[in-house]
C-alpha cells in the first residue's frame, strides 16, 4: 500500500467513525457461482478480493468471464453457491441502500418526471420534504454538471445527459459503495472523457468505495487504486491485482501510465488466449 493509499484509507475510515483503517467495506472470500439455467456450468471459483474504505476498485477481464456476475453478487442480485461475502462488514442477503448500482445502458429514468425529479426520487420515496428533496437534486445535478436542464424530461436529453442523470441519482441516494457496470460504455468518446473526469472529482470529494467494472485498461488507469484482472471463464478467478500508484489527479502522458496499461493489456491478452486454446481442444 502507498503512503497515498494510507492517508485516502484513513481519512475516509476515520469520516466514517471505522475504527480500524484497514478494515474492509467490501470482503469477498473464496465465492463461488454457477446459473442453474446454463447447465449449473460454473461462472465463478474462488473469487477473493476486498475493497478498502474509499478504495477505487476495478474489475477487467475478458468478455463473458464473470465481471457483471460478481456485480450482482455484490449487489445482492444473486447468492453465492459457495464462499462468503460482506458489504460494510455485513453478510450480503440482498440489495441494501449501503450498496448503489449504475449499469451500462440502464436506462430506468421514469419518463414522466423531470431530470430533478428522477434524482431525488430516493428522497421522496424515503418521505422527506418537498423542499429537502429538491435541494438534495439540485446539488447532484450541479455535481454531475447538469445545472440548467433540471425541468426537462429524459426524453429531452441526450444519452450522455441520461447517463448523468443515472449517476446523479444513484448518488443523491447516499450509497457508502458504488457499483458500476461500464457505465459509460455506450458514449461518445467526449462524453465519456467528460463523466471520467467527473466521476473521478466526486469519488475523491465524497470518498464513496467504488467497484468499477469497464472494457477500457486506460479508463480503469485513469480511475483506480487498483485493478483486479480476471481469468477467462468457466470457473473464472482474479488472476492478479495490479495496483495503480500514479499520482492523482492522473495524466495519461505519465511516464509509468503506458507501464501499467501494458501490464494490464498483457494479462487480458494472455487470457484470452488460453481460452481460445482451450476452445480449440474442446473441438479436436
Ligand atoms: N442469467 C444468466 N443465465 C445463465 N447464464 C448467464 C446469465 N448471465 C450470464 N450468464 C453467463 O455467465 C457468464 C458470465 O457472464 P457475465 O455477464 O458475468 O460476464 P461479463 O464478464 O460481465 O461479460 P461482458 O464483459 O461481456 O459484460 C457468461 O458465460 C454468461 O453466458
Ligand atoms: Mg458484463
């Protein structure tokens, strides 16, 4: 751990009221998962890793091995077959407000609200003033710079507008961990380049623990304190946490950027490789 990843992990206990910086918001320990409905083939196999307080931790691997899969474990979308796994040292047993989730594409904004409205839609479904829940939107509309659009409708909004909204809202909610699914997946290279800087400005200004799963080495780069790469699937596993100690606020054109960016690439690319060999011999 660096000197960097010691101060964020106490500070963002300690605002917490943790009593121990190294305790974990997120444990997963040896889990394993299979869908009944794919022949009970197994998806994951001893899945282990943990996220420290106000850690940014992001999942890579190849396409299909199990990143979206743990997500939901996480979440509390789906249980384990085996192993365990705690959120804010409790055992998961479902979703839980502790625990917000953006998936890519997800487009659940109600049509028939206002952008402001969407966003301080856990607000209002947790009872509070009128007045309370517009002060909550308007603060995470300005957050995820939206300020201006706050009375349109989502279909007046453009996809990256939506995106935003998504975020925003998930965030108006107060969630200690964030969940992402390649949020930013479908956008526009602009838009996208736009909401990582975003993103990265509200997780070190909220000090939130983020799992962040993405496609793109140079956007987990850029975003991360570490990157956890997966082996192909069946029975996939981390391979390897590679921890990203680059200073903050992060260039693209730092020396050690291009290094660890490899490293990553060369792990993914070595996966697949196995898979397709293993493919192959499962032909022959
Ligand atoms: N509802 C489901 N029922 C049966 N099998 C599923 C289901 N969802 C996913 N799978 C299978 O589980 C495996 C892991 O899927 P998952 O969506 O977690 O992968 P992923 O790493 O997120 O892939 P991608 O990078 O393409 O998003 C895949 O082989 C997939 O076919
Ligand atoms: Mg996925």
């Amino acid at each position: 751990m660096t000197s960097k990843d010691l101060s964020t992990t106490a500070a963002a206990d300690l605002s917490r009221g943790g009593s121990s910086p190294s305790a974990a918001v997120i444990d997963v320990r040896n889990v394993c998962f299979a869908y009944t409905a794919s022949g009970s083939v197994s998806v994951l196999k001893d899945v282990s890793f943990e996220c420290r307080p106000g850690e940014f931790f992001s999942l890579l691997g190849p396409s299909g091995c199990g990143k979206t899969t743990v997500l939901r474990l996480i979440a509390g979308f789906d249980y384990p077959t085996a192993g365990t796994l705690t959120a804010d040292g409790q055992a998961v047993s479902g979703p839980g407000v502790n625990r917000g989730v953006v998936f890519q594409g997800d487009d659940s904004l109600f049509n028939w609200l206002t952008a402001m409205e969407n966003v301080g839609f856990g607000a209002r479904l947790r009872g509070r003033p009128k007045a309370e829940q517009q002060d909550v939107a308007r603060r995470f509309m300005d957050l995820v710079g939206l300020k201006g659009h706050e009375r349109k409708y989502p279909q007046e909004l453009s996809g990256g507008m939506r995106q935003r909204i998504q975020i925003a809202r998930v965030l108006a909610n107060d969630p200690s961990i964030l969940l992402m699914d390649e949020p930013f997946g479908a956008l526009d290279a602009q838009t996208r380049n736009e909401l990582q800087d975003e993103l990265s400005r509200i997780w070190a200004k909220t000090e939130k623990t983020v799992v962040f799963i993405t496609h793109d080495i140079a956007e987990a780069v850029l975003l991360s304190d570490r990157v956890g790469v997966m082996t192909s699937g069946p029975n996939a596993t981390i391979r390897e946490i590679v921890e990203i100690n680059l200073p903050r606020p992060r260039m693209r054109s730092h020396v050690d950027f291009g290094r660890l960016y490899e490293r990553i690439n060369e792990l993914i690319i070595d996966e697949v490789r196995k898979s397709r060999a293993r493919h192959r011999g499962e032909e022959d």
